[in-house]
C-alpha cells in the first residue's frame, strides 16, 4: 500500500500529557499538510510543508502545538501539555506542489480526559 | 467566518437516482475546487476536482458543475447506489503559484443511498 500513513490511529491521553503523532506521507509527494476536524465540522487546515521547510501555519496551531519534517519525508506532530479542546481528528495529507489534490491518511483520533 | 458553505446536513435519495450536492463559497480568489468523500472512521477520499477555468467536470458517475458568477459549485452523481452513501466534503484552493497550499472545506453533506 503506497497511500498515506498515519500512526496511531488511537490516542487517549490525560489533560496535560504530551503526544505525539506521526506521518508517511505518499513517496514521491513533496508537499504534506496537517488537519484537525472535530465532529459535525469539515477539515480545518493546521499547516504545511514542502520538503522541510514549514511554509504556512493556520492561526489554530497555538504554541503548544509543534510541526516537524526532517529530511523532507515523514512529519511529526506533537502537542504539549493537552488540553480537552484539544480532542478531534488530526489527518495528514500529501500532494505534489504541481498538483492541488490533496491525498488523506487515515487519521489520528485524540481523546483527551 | 465561512468561506465554503454546504447548507444541506443532509440528502436521502433512492438507489438509481440521481444525487445533487452543492456547494457555495464567498472568496473569489478560490481557483480550484475538489469533492471528497468520506466514510466513517477513514479519511477523506478525493473524488473529482474542477479547474475556475472550466465550467464541467465528468468522471464516469460523478459530474462536477461550476458557476462562477453564482460562486456555486455542486456534484452529480448518477446512477446513485448504495456505497455512495458516505458524507460529502467541498473544498476550494487560492494556490498562487500553481498546486494547492492549503484547502478550505466546507462543513459536509451526509448523504443515504436507499436500496
């Protein structure tokens, strides 16, 4: 399977921990986004990358909230001290910089008690 | 404030019919819109995208309808079965150098296809 990767599709974490999220995206994309979307809501856009650099942060990314891709492959995503607000569906997605189709992993469901 | 609107939560229409769903947006430097779908517990699936130069986009079931001057945007999908029954995202991008930065998505339409 070629398609975008996330890990772990599960995460229940307590008010305050931190977590961390991963993602693969699709080999020969250069471009990989970040996405929450919390029920009853469409994906609402984090930020972005393509290859290493970090090009756009949504104003949603507060502080607490940190985007990684060494190498310009995989990308990490980690939230620091987790608060309950911060519960949703985090998805990942890639494209190639020529392309506008954005193509989704499974997604990473936080739960934060 | 909205960008991408799906005014209808939800549709319900017989299999072998046909299924309209539409899509508005407010900011005219959008210049690309895609339609994805989505079943529960996966992420969205892209489905069929339309160019703001371009008025019609067809694959196979699923038709894409632009009107610019209305900012609306919808998708046909005929003959309509069963397994299209998923909730149904707009999205709309203002890449400036060609490719999509980021997408803007509307809040879904669920769609029910009854055998």
């Amino acid at each position: 399977d070629t398609g975008v990767s996330q890990n772990p599709r599960h995460k229940i974490t307590k008010r305050g921990q931190n977590v961390t999220f991963r993602c693969d995206p699709i080999s020969e994309h250069n471009r990989l986004y970040w996405y929450r979307q919390t029920l009853g809501q469409g994906p609402e856009f984090l930020t972005y990358f393509q290859n290493e650099a970090q090009l756009e942060k949504s104003r949603l990314l507060s502080d607490r909230f940190s985007a990684e891709r060494p190498k310009g492959s995989f990308s990490t995503l980690e939230i620091q001290r987790t608060e309950q607000g911060d519960s949703a569906m985090y998805l990942c997605a890639s494209s190639r910089d020529i392309d506008y189709e954005q193509y989704f992993g499974p997604g990473t469901r936080l739960t934060v008690t | 404030d909205q960008q991408v609107k799906q005014n209808s939560p939800s549709l319900s229409v017989q299999e072998g019919r046909i299924s309209i769903l539409n899509c508005d947006y407010t900011n005219s430097m959008f210049d690309y819109f895609l339609w994805y779908k989505k079943y529960p517990a996966e992420g969205p699936t892209f489905l069929i995208s339309i160019s703001s130069i371009k008025d019609k986009n067809e694959d196979g079931r699923f038709t894409v309808f632009l009107n610019k001057s209305a900012k609306h945007l919808s998708l046909h999908i005929v003959p309509s079965q069963p397994g299209d029954s998923a909730v149904y995202f707009c999205a709309a991008s203002d890449g400036a150098q060609g490719g999509s930065e980021k997408l803007v998505f509307g809040k879904g339409t669920k769609l029910t296809v009854n055998p």
